[in-house]
C-alpha cells in the first residue's frame, strides 16, 4: 500500500481474519446445523469478492446473495461451493442461473412454475411464515408440491428474532416446522444471525449468517463474542479556531457556544455517512468522542475537538471500529451498524487486513493506482 495516496481519503479497513474468526464462532455454536454466509449487497458493503474466498478458505460451502448477478460475479472465486439467490428467478434472467449454476429460492407459486418450466435442476423454497414480506404464502404451497421440484432447502425468515424474548419467534418456528414437513426432502433453514444465536430449537439444518460475520451484532448492541471487522476512519483535513456565537456549516444549523477548536474531516453523505446524523453523531479522535457539529455535507464534516487531546492534520477519526463499536455509533445516528456498512460509497478506500498485514489487492481511483 501506497500509505500517502490513501492518506486524505476515507477508508473502512477490513480484518478478514476477524470475519472468518465470526464464522467460525458461528459454525460452532451452530453445532451440527450448517453455517451458510450471506453475501448479499457486496458482502453488506465491505466486498463479496474478498470476503467471499475468506470465507471460502474456512470452510464455508454455501453461500446467499439477493440477485443472480452477485452470483454469476462469485461462482469463479467459490469453486463449486453452492451458491443461493434470495430474490429467485425471472424470465429475463433465468440462463444467468443455469449458466453459473446459481440456486434459485422461489417466493412465489409464479416462480416455481417459471422454474419447473426454464429451469434445471436445484432449487430452495422460501415460506413466508409471518414477516409478510418475502415468501410463498401457505395457500401456495400445494400447488408448489405439485411441481415436484428437486428442493434442497426449504426456508423462512424470522421477523422478531432480534428481540429474543418475542413471542413471535415461537410461533414462526411453529408454523416453519409444520410447513417445512410437506417437503420431507429438502432440508430446513429458519434463522438469519439473531436466530443462529437464539438457541439450538432455531437452527435447524442451516443457518444463513450475514451481520454476525461481519461483526455486527444482530441484538444491536456490542456483543464481546464478535469482533469487530470493519473500521471507519476520515482525515483531518483542516483545523480551526472559532470564537463562540459563530455558525458552523450549510445554513448555521449549529451556533458554537463556547470558543471551539474544530476539525474538518474528509468524508460525508456521499461517503454513505447519513445527514440525519446532524445534531448526534460522533467520531473518536484525539482520544475522546468528538460530536458532529453542524450539517454533514456531501463530502466534509465537521467536528468538536475542544475536549479532545492533542489533535493534527491527517489524524484519522474512527466513525466505527475497535474504539467505538459499530452498533453504538449506529444507535447513536439513529439507525443500524447493517446500514452503516451497506451505506459505505464507492469512495470509501476498502482495506483488507490478513495478521494484520494490508493484502489488499491493487486497484485504480480515478487514474492512480492504489
Ligand atoms: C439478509 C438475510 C439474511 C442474513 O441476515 P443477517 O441478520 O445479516 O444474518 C438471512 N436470510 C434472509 C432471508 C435475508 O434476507
């Protein structure tokens, strides 16, 4: 790595050694079930590419994306690991599945039929037993039995799981077994990251673990059994003294107070970091939490560094990491450490970290190489 050309850009550095050490506490706890990772949305953000051949490494045979694309990008890294499609097939991109012999989970009676008639071979099935949201309704399932499909997995989607003590996890699991046994074949998954961890009762054969791996807690608050695996920093790129009664940003929305020592970091909504974190945010630097002050803009943010120690030019900020854990920072901007991660913009420089070493490997912005 080039350190200067990164040096005043916002980077997310990523310990793969800590999402394969998630998985594997996963996999453990999971016990006989198998543990599947969820690559979906660009492995939530941090890369499906690099995050997908770790996994790999460690074990891990089956994977779930959202659309065939995401698929037909992975099946040269995965070998013939078996590769799930959430949102199933249509007409249009069926031959994308076969080509690269992606797995369909069919959600409705529609696409099974599509299935039956285009498809070949393997398939999941997705139930909707109470998040109604995504999912075969039970009243199509006679008619999905019907097509005799060579069905694989049969599977479902928690709605409460992140609230453990939800009556609802219960009767979700009720109806998922009922359900699950039309199709004595296929094998049984119920549970995304919240439900791996809710017990054995809600493992089932597989479970599909996304968030987990990439340490961030599905309860939404730290969790010592993950480690942290994305990192968020931003430069400081101008410092300054402004006296009290001064505005700070677009439109003044802030009006300092006291006299205040402030920092200007380069990173901003189109970095992914969202504007409603106007009036709450916080960074670490200097060793303390900085407040966000003022409007976050589209590429800059300012930040409160009176009380911080000693701060300089190039100083890098942690929006989330090891020294303020992802799930606080996102309850602190009024969202989820998952919507942190899938937010990250093209511009954020990814990092990959193997024993602590920079295995990135290397890429062009904007004409240079990286
Ligand atoms: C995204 C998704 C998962 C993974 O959820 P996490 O909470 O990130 O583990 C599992 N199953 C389905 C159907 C999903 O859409």
């Amino acid at each position: 790595m080039r350190a200067s050309s990164l040096a005043f850009r916002p980077v997310v550095e990523i310990d793969l050694d800590a999402a394969v050490k998630n998985y594997r506490f996963i996999a453990e706890t999971a016990g006989a079930a198998e543990t599947a990772a969820v690559v979906k949305c660009n492995a939530y953000g941090l890369g499906a590419a690099a995050l997908g051949s770790a996994l790999a490494g460690a074990g891990c045979r089956s994977f779930f994306v959202a659309y065939p694309d995401e698929g037909a990008a992975l099946r040269p890294l995965l070998g013939d690991a078996e590769i799930y499609v959430f949102n199933g097939p249509d007409e249009g991109d069926i031959d994308v599945f076969v080509e690269s012999q992606l797995i369909p989970v069919l959600n409705t009676h529609d696409q099974a039929a599509l299935w039956a008639r285009r498809g070949r071979g393997a398939a999941a099935l997705h139930i909707d037993t109470g998040i109604n949201r995504l999912g075969a309704p039970e009243s199509e399932l006679d008619a999905i039995a019907a097509l005799k499909l060579d069905l694989r997995v049969v599977m479902s989607h928690l709605s409460c799981s992140s609230d453990p003590g939800d009556p609802e996890n219960a009767r979700q699991w009720a109806r998922f077994s009922a359900a699950a046994g039309r199709f004595p074949e296929a094998r049984t998954s119920l549970s995304a990251s919240a439900g791996a961890l809710l017990g054995p009762d809600y493992r089932f054969d597989m479970v599909r673990v996304g968030a987990a791996i990439y340490g961030v807690s599905p309860f939404d608050r730290p969790d010592a059994r993950l480690a942290p695996v994305a990192r968020l920093t931003a430069p400081v790129a101008q410092l300054r003294d402004v006296a009290a009664g001064e505005g700070v940003g677009y439109n003044h929305r802030a009006i300092l107070t006291r006299p205040s020592r402030l920092a200007t970091l380069f990173l901003g909504y189109g970095d992914g970091l969202h504007r409603a974190a106007f009036g709450r945010g916080q960074v670490f630097l200097g060793g303390a939490l900085c407040p966000m002050i003022g409007r976050v803009s589209m590429d800059l943010i300012v930040i409160d560094v009176t009380d911080a120690g000693p701060v300089a030019i190039g100083d890098r900020a942690e929006i989330f990491g090891a020294k303020l854990p992802i799930e606080d920072a996102a309850a602190t901007m009024g969202t989820l450490g998952y919507e942190l991660l899938t937010s990250l913009g093209p511009r954020v420089a990814r990092r990959y970290l193997r024993n602590g070493e920079d295995v990135t490997a290397p890429t062009k912005i904007d004409g240079a190489v990286l």
